[in-house]
C-alpha cells in the first residue's frame, strides 16, 4: 500500500498555455508561409450574437478558403494578428516569471520552420525564434511543454497535396519532427505531438483541414482517414522523440468531453458508455494501449467507413506509444437515448445540458467535479502520469482606466477547478501539472475573438485588431502567483 497523498507533490508543474496560430501574430514575418489557421475570417465589428451564429452554424467553408487563400491582408484573418506574442514575448515572459510560473505550454508553427511544408530546407530564421524563445524560458526557470501541431498546418499541403488526405503529409510532418527535435530538442522539457487529437472528428478544418461542404457525404469517411494518417504521424513523432531525445516525454492529448448518464436508466448508462467510447476513449487507447479498440468495429460498420491501412501502420502505433496523457477540460455533459434533451454550447462540441451546472457567458457548462471523475477515469484506465493541458474560463473582461482588471469569476472558476484536482491527488492520480488556458488574452479558437478573454493578463486588442496590445495583470494574475508560491495550499 502506498502512503495517504494530502496535497500536490513539491514539482508539481503550475503553468500556462498559449498556442502559436492564436498567439503569435506576425503571420508573413521572417519568412513564415501561410497557414491553415490563417485562413479563418471574422468580420470584428459583428456582435457577439453575431459571431456566434456564424460560429455555431457555419463550418469552414470552400468559398471562405479560396478567398482567404487570394487575401493578403489581416483586417478579416483575427488569427493572423493573434496578440502579437512574436513581438512582445520578452515582457510576456517577464510577467511569466515574476509569477513564478513552472511550465509554458505554447506551439510550434510548421510554416514558420517549413513556409510551404514540402521545402527542402527549413526556415532558419523560425528555428532562431524558437531557440531563443525556449532558451529565454529556462534562463527564468521556466520548462517547456511544446506542441507539435495546434491546429495550423502549410496551407501548401492543402492546396497541393489534399493535407491529411494524403499520406504525403506523414512524410511531411515526419521531416518537420525531425527537424525540430534535432534543433529545439535540448531546450524542450515534453513534447506534445498533437493538440486534442479528437478535434478532427469535431472541427474538421481545424483537426484534419477538411472542408466539410467539400467533402460531402464522403466526411466521415475522410474524418477517420484522416485521423488514421494523424495516428501513424502520431507514432512515427513518438519514435524520433524516443530516438533523439531519450529523456524528454512525449505525450497524447484530447479534449475531454467528461459525459454523465441523464437517469439511472440502463438506457443513458448504454449511452454515456458509448459517447465516452467514440468521443474520448477511442483516441486516448490507440496513443497509449496501441491499437485500434474493438469497439470501433462496430461504430465504422454503422458509419460505413472503411480505414485505409498500409503495411506496417499496426506496428508501428503498437511499438509507440504515449509516455504520458494530457487533455483540455472545460465542461462535462450529459449523455441520454432520449432525442430532443435540451443543448448548449461547449468547447468544439454543442453539449447536452446539466441542470445542475451552470454556464458560461458562451454557454459552456461549469463542471470542477468533473475534472475530478476525468483525472480518475483516465488514470485507472492507463495509469500514466497526467497533464492538464488547458483549462481556464473564457469571459469578456473590462479593462478599468487605473489599468486593473476584476475578475473575481476567473478566480472563482480556477479555485474549484484547482481544489478539485488536488483531491483526484489524494485519490490517488498522479497528475503531474495543470496548465491555464489562454494565460495571456489571446484569439478564441472557437469565435475568432479576442473579447472572449482567457487569460491572467489582459491584452489591449479588439476583435478587429485595434488596441496597444499593451499587457495589464488581471487580480487573477496575483491569485495564481499566490496558488503557485504555496504550491496550492492557498488558494485565497
Ligand atoms: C481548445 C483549443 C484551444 C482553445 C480552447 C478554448 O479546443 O485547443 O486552442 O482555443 O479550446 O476554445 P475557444 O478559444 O473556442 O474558447
């Protein structure tokens, strides 16, 4: 027997997450190309409803790409601009580390390394940026927790090659792994191929780029194609890691969709058994048991989708698995075999709605128990060490003219999420870090906005891209410099 855990052990990770389309900004400097993500447009002068309609209702589509791909300008491209980290990363990371952050969580761009992706030699002057990023982290006693892929792939490999479609792009993406690893290697603490490795199933564009009106009634099929091609990219970057960087982890991540039953009826628990199956577990089990589950037979043969496998993709996902899981958590849902149960929004997905949560200004339903249920579930499935890749509360901020921001809520919303995730440690999980999402403002994935404010500090940027982009620490930026001094023993 173990002994009795009564709080966070003394390196427990307290940090915070960005990614490079939504932060970065500087989308055609230093010889960066363009990317899939920089092809989402938003008009900033919409309203919230607006935004959100268009959101909801419209997936990505042919019309939007072309035009985007003719579209040199930012004035439509919120994620071109992103909060303009690429200028302004030195006071960012003054800020990081007079709060006493332990890790960074942020993501490599691929057309900032490879411009168009099939290049014969990489972008000097992106690997430069990224070594000097890095390197500036550890000299303030950061560690850094790098990303792969967070969404944002050379359009090229869209345009020329079809993207995922396309085996071409494992050869692509194996090259850009290469690289990265042999260049930033020595400077990166985990490694973390794919951002929430479900969102192709989700958010098409974004996972896997594939237009939706483009492909029809052939999307499902594309979906898992795609996502086999991400799986065998998956273990092919776990390989290199393993080979080149023995000592560095390399882990998988998903958005978690935490699911409950609706009633005790044998019904919701069959359903809830099977939404946790096709929308988490599926994902989670092939990056760390190594192998396609049994379940799934059933769901391709309902969907009619057929996988594509070449000789020696089995293998090759069974001899590499994840060294560690992490997942984003922003809401729980419910799970029932009764149509018509009333929806909300949550991240990626619309939810069924609790009624004994509450929501978000987004409608994305507050749920700090289940971050709890989810830390359990994952580690008495795989018993691997845990990282909460993202979570946090995305709300519309006021900037008050003596510079300070009270957000009460967000600080409300990480105590419970925080207290709940100590007592999966007293459970017994070994949950290693938790990482903020959106630790500066930053462009929302979702809406394209920078109003739906994630972070501890606040960026001066509307969503059509006017401000200073100065930086203000919110009350909550203090909060966590507290909660991390006392390696969360006070959480105010
Ligand atoms: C996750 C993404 C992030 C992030 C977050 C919040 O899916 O990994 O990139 O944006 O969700 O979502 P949103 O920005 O839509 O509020």
């Amino acid at each position: 027997m173990g002994k009795l855990k009564t709080g966070f052990p003394d390196d427990f990770l307290w940090g915070g997450a960005i990614a490079c389309s939504q932060a970065d900004g500087a989308w055609n400097e230093d010889g960066k190309g363009k990317s899939t993500q920089d092809c989402r447009w938003l008009d900033g002068s919409w309203t919230h409803d607006q935004i959100e309609e268009k959101h909801q209702n419209n997936p990505f589509s042919k019309a939007e790409f072309e035009a985007a791909l003719l579209d040199d300008g930012t004035e439509y491209y919120p994620l071109r601009r992103g909060n303009d980290f690429y200028h302004h990363w030195r006071e960012d990371l003054d800020l990081f580390a007079q709060m006493g952050l332990k890790l960074f969580r942020t993501s490599i761009c691929w057309s900032r390394i490879f411009p168009n992706g099939d290049d014969a030699e990489p972008n000097p002057a992106g690997i430069a940026w990224y070594r000097e990023l890095f390197a500036a982290c550890h000299e303030c006693g950061i560690k850094t927790f790098v990303t792969m892929l967070h969404y944002d792939i050379p359009v090229n490999l869209v345009t020329k090659y079809g993207g995922w479609k396309n085996r071409k792009t494992i050869e692509f993406f194996t090259r850009y792994v290469e690289t990265i690893v042999e260049e930033l290697g020595d400077l990166v603490d985990f490694w973390l191929p794919f951002n929430e490795f479900n969102a192709g199933r989700f958010a098409p564009w974004d996972g896997v780029c594939l237009i939706a009106d483009e492909e029809g009634d052939n999307l499902d099929q594309q979906i898992f194609q795609c996502l086999h091609h991400q799986f065998v990219a998956n273990a092919r970057a776990i390989q290199i890691v393993h080979e080149k960087c023995p000592e560095t982890p390399v882990g998988g991540m998903i958005a978690r969709f935490c699911t409950y039953p609706a009633t005790c009826r044998p019904e919701d628990n069959m359903q809830a058994l099977h939404d946790d199956q096709y929308a988490n577990w599926f994902y989670t089990d092939v990056m760390a048991r190594g192998a396609y589950p049994a379940y799934m037979d059933r769901y391709f043969d309902k969907l009619g989708i057929e996988i594509q496998m070449e000789e020696g993709d089995e293998e090759l996902i069974a001899a590499n698995t994840v060294d560690f899981l992490s997942f984003s958590y922003y809401f729980s849902q419910v799970a029932t075999a009764d149509q018509g149960w009333e929806k909300t929004a949550g991240n990626l997905v619309m939810a069924n709605k609790n009624p004994y949560l509450e929501s978000t200004e987004w409608g994305w339903q507050i749920d700090p128990l289940g971050l709890r249920v989810t830390l359990n579930q994952m580690y008495d499935r795989y018993g691997l060490p845990l990282y909460i890749a993202e979570n946090g509360l995305g709300t519309a901020d006021v900037l008050e003219a003596d510079g300070s921001v009270h957000d009460p809520y967000r600080i409300d919303y990480l105590r419970k999420h925080i207290d709940c995730m100590r007592e999966a440690v007293i459970d017994g999980v070994d949950v290693r870090g938790y990482m903020i999402w959106g630790f500066l403002d930053l462009v929302s994935c979702g809406p394209l906005t920078m109003s739906k404010r994630y972070g501890v500090i606040y960026v001066d940027l509307d969503n059509s891209g006017k401000g200073s982009a100065k930086r203000y620490c919110k009350d909550s930026y203090y909060w966590y410099r507290s909660c991390i001094a006392s390696n969360g023993a006070d959480l105010g």
